[in-house]
C-alpha cells in the first residue's frame, strides 16, 4: 500500500494531508518540517485505529511507504 502525501502553502504554514487518509493533517514552517510532522501524525492515527481493532481478526499485516508529493 502506498499513501499520498499532499503539501499546500497556506497564509503562514504549509499543510500536509495524506491523500488517502483525510484525517491524517498536520503543518510545518517549511516542507520537511512538514513531511517530519505528517509521519508523526500518521503515526498517532495508526495507534488510535489499532487501539479500537480487534487484533484477533487482522488478516494481513505489512509495510507500507509513503511517496512524497511535490
């Protein structure tokens, strides 16, 4: 699986969304801050969906790499 990462220039920040994932948003003062920042918060929402799923039934488990959009 591979995941999108979209970075915008907004009033004061750049923003960072993964394409794929509309609730993974973050923003930086420049764009590898921003591409730092989107890896933790990806990582957060991976933690929160783990912390609902119930393992028991995981089917498939893998890496997965993020291309970078720019």
């Amino acid at each position: 699986m591979k995941l999108t990462l979209v970075i915008s220039k907004g009033e004061e920040f750049f923003i960072g969304t993964i394409k794929e994932i509309p609730g993974v948003i973050t923003q930086g003062e420049s764009i590898e801050e921003t591409k730092e920042n989107i890896i933790d918060a990806l990582g957060l929402y991976l933690e929160a969906m783990e912390a609902e799923s119930h393992l028991e039934n995981v089917v498939l488990e893998e890496d997965i790499a993020i291309n970078y959009v720019n």
